[in-house]
C-alpha cells in the first residue's frame, strides 16, 4: 500500500513563504495526477494545485501567481511553494495521487498564515 506523507507545515507570517512537501513511500506507477487539497475548518475540501502527468498544472484562482507546485521524480515528492500567503490560506493541506484508478492521500499538514 502506498503511503504518502507531507510535511513543512507550521505557522507562517503573511507574506512570508513555506514549502510543503509529499513524499511517497515508494515508487507509484501509472500516476494520471498529483496534487494539493485544503481544507479549513467549517469549509470543504478544495483544490490548490495539481499537475496532470504529461499535461498541464492548473491553480485555483486564489493561490495563482503566489503557489507553484513540482514534481521530482526522483524522489517521488510533490512540492508546493506558498509565496505571500494570506490568512485566508489558513488551512490543512493535503496531497492526492491519482495512480492506476486509486486515489492516495496523505494525511494533512497544518498551515496557519498569521503575525
């Protein structure tokens, strides 16, 4: 079974920068997507990031021109750099494959956005 695991959550100022990282614990084949998911409390789920293998990286409006999200295959880790975050980024941020019909997730890192 796959595992996936972020990390490089905590508390950041507002326009500072943090970079979350996923890494899984072994070499997934047949991946169609790799992503980034939020979540603040009260709120669903929400798309940040995600790369389509082979295909494009799309954002959501709200994070565009301050996330950037890659890949290195090698390491088989996803990365997410949050540029000027906002307190509206508040949030537990998730990383999701899309590999061979499954869906694997990790289970969350925290990131607070606040002076």
């Amino acid at each position: 079974q796959v595992q996936l695991v972020e990390s490089g959550g905590g508390l950041v100022q507002p326009g500072g920068s943090l970079r979350l990282s996923c890494a899984a614990s072994r070499t997934i084949f047949s991946i169609y997507s790799m992503g980034w998911y939020r979540q603040a409390p009260g709120d669903e789920r929400e798309l940040v990031a995600v790369i389509i293998i082979g295909g494009s990286i799309k954002y959501a409006d709200s994070v565009k021109g301050r996330f950037t999200t890659s890949r290195d295959n090698a390491k088989n880790t996803v990365v997410l750099q949050m540029n000027s975050p906002k307190p509206g980024d508040t949030a537990d941020y998730y990383c999701l494959t899309k590999a061979g019909g499954n869906d694997y997730w990790g289970k969350g890192t925290q990131v607070t956005v606040s002076s």
